[in-house]
C-alpha cells in the first residue's frame, strides 16, 4: 500500500469514527430524552439498577441502529474525510502528482466494502442474539417481563397460546396448544387436537415443552368419524421447535427484520407459515443481499460529486450527496413498502428488493465516468 493510500484511509476512518459516535450519540440522546421518564418507573429499585437498565437497554439497540445507518455512516465519513482534504487543496497537489482522482478514491471503496461485512454480521450475527433484549420496552427491567401469547404457529404448523409467560422463569402459564395437519390437496389445515396445560417449560434436549398438569382433547377428523378410545388423554410433552427466546420476538410487529437468513429460510419452508406472511419473509431474505449492496452503491454516487478541486465547490457538493443519498433511501423504503403489495395478481417482493440496485447502478456507473481526473 502506498502512503497516500494509508494516507487516504486514515482519513476515512477518522471521519467513519467520528460519524458512527456522532449518529449513534445523537439516537441515543433523543430516545433517553424522550423515554427518560419510563426508565425512571422502576426509581424503587435504586439509582444503580435504573442506570444498569439504561445501559443494557442502549448496549443492546446500537447494534441495530448501527444497521440501519451504515450507509448514511459511510457517506458521512466520505464526506467529512474529502471536505477536508478538499478545504487544504490535498486534491490539487494529488492531481499535480499524475494521479487520477479515481485512483485516489480506490482505497476509501474498498475501505468501504470491508465495513459493509460489519453490517452483514451486524444483521446475521449480533442481532438475532440479542432479540430478547430489543425487543423490551424502556419500562421494562431485563428478565422481569410478563406477558401473553396468542396462537404463534411452529414450523409443523401447530399453534401456541399463554395466558403469562415468565421471562424469568422461562416458564408459559395456563398453556393451550392446537394441533393441526394438512389437509391433502389445499393449502388449510385441520386440528386434530387441542392441550391444556398448567404450566409448560421448555426441554432444549428433547426440543419441545414439558408440561404440568396436561391434558389432550382429541377432535375427529368428521362428522362421521368416531374416535377409539376415550376423548381426553393425559399428556405431559409437546414437541415444538417454537423456544422461550423466540417469544418475545413472535409478539412484535416486524419481528421478521431480527432474525437472520437462516432463520428467514427455515421459517418460509416450515408448515406453519402463513401464505400472508411469505411475501414479506422472501422481502426480508433478498434485502440481505440487497441492503449492503445499496450503501456501496449511494457511496459511488456521491463519491464523485465530492472530488472537486475547488474548495468553494464543496458546499454545493455536500448539498448534492445529501439530496442523493437521501432519493436512494426514500425509494427503497417505497419499494419495501409495495414489495408485500398485489399487482396483477402477483406479488413479487424480490423484484421490487432488487429494484433500487437496477435503477441506481447505471447512475453510479455514469457519475464515475464523468469523473474530471
């Protein structure tokens, strides 16, 4: 590597450090500001376990606010980075050198593409592990949530109900389970039986829940269909894929961005997926390769505009990164928003995933070749 590229990426990075502390401060200041007053609900306990609340509550959600601004993050610190070196006439003498200026800003892409592998960890890694604590309320002290759950289907289709589920306990209180098979040759199902039960507590070993004081009610299949033996049996297991950290994240809305694709993949060929809900898992599925591949791609289309020679240039510059960077955001969040839509009577979330990358690429293309080196 030659010195001006160290040079190059020094400055980048001192403008990516300076962005990502200056954006995630910012989000955090404005939520502690708005919500300060829900943190201070559990004042009883005292100062030392509220500000542990604080903490563990913003240490968990940076993850997923790093997410979402890691392409406004990288444009920032190209911005801050350029500005600079613009402001000292760094460019002039570059030029001066016989180096063209895309050649100049090789390092900072490149740069760029290996801190894009941060968000893509960021996504399949970090956060499908802390999806209990994201998805907490402020009032809400870690471990000590109690909450209902209602009809969450696991991928063999059955589904699963509490009146109170203990985060503490990881224990589900007055439990009701429906069995139910596919019907052959339609997209329905039929139960087949229905549990109740006490209490029921989760078996990692035997993937499935234990359960007190349980007992099955056998439906037949028909009208005409008796059933052999008596109605109601007792049953102390059920086998279930659906787990005690799973259910927190079940009974929020968008619950789907916190998993990983994986996770996204075994929960659009589990049978208990609804047909409703599988435009919006392919969506979630193709943003994960789409996403990175958009921040690379707003940074191409705004790194030329920010390679000016002139100094007094750089303000209109900055206007017109922004005023770009800000279309490529806004037109992918429209797309997301028709991707789970019916057109023609088709709805195709992955054409409309990928429809920001094919309208901005030729933009990108077009603003490296007029590129004044």
């Amino acid at each position: 590597m030659k010195i001006l590229d160290r040079y190059v990426v020094k400055q980048f990075l001192i403008g990516y450090a300076i962005a990502l502390l200056v954006m995630l401060g910012m989000f955090i200041t404005v939520d502690l500001f708005l919500n300060l007053d829900e943190f201070a609900e559990h004042a009883n306990l005292g100062a030392g376990a509220v500000l542990w609340n604080i903490a563990s509550y913003y240490g968990a959600h940076i993850v997923l606010w790093f997410r979402d601004l890691a392409g406004v993050i990288t444009v920032v610190a190209a911005v801050f980075s350029l500005a600079r070196m613009t402001k000292n006439n760094e460019l002039i003498a570059v030029m001066a050198s016989g180096m063209s200026l895309k050649r100049f800003i090789a390092p900072i892409i490149v740069l760029a593409a290996l801190l894009t592998g941060l968000q893509v960890l960021d996504q399949e890694i970090l956060i499908p592990r802390l999806v209990q604590q994201l998805t907490r309320g402020h009032d809400d002290m870690p471990g000590t949530k109690q909450y209902d759950l209602w009809f969450a289907a696991d991928s063999n289709g059955n589904l699963i109900s509490t009146f109170r589920f203990n985060e503490q306990t990881q224990r589900m209180e007055n439990a009701f389970f429906i069995l139910r098979k596919d019907i052959t040759g339609t997209d329905r199902k039929a139960v087949i039986g229905r549990i109740k039960a006490g209490q029921a507590v989760y078996d990692f070993t035997r993937k499935g829940w234990l359960l007190i004081d349980g007992q099955m009610m056998r439906v037949p299949q028909s009208k005409d269909t008796a059933l052999v033996g008596p109605q109601t049996v007792p049953a102390d297991f059920f086998a279930s894929d659906l787990t005690p950290q799973q259910i927190p994240m079940r009974r929020q809305e968008g619950y789907k961005s916190l998993l990983s694709s994986a996770q996204l993949l075994h929960m659009a060929n589990s049978k208990g997926t609804r047909q409703s809900d599988l435009a919006e898992l392919y969506l979630q599925k193709h943003s994960r390769v789409t996403d990175p591949i958009l921040n690379l791609i707003m940074l191409l289309v705004t790194l030329p505009v920010l390679v000016c020679r002139d100094p007094r240039n750089m303000k209109t510059a900055i206007m017109i990164s922004f005023a770009a960077s800000t279309g490529c955001f806004a037109l992918t969040f429209i797309c997301k928003m028709f991707a789970t839509e019916v057109f023609f009577n088709q709805v195709r979330p992955e054409l409309w995933a990928w429809a920001p990358i094919f309208l901005f690429v030729p933009i990108a293309f077009i603003q490296l070749d007029s590129m004044k080196t």
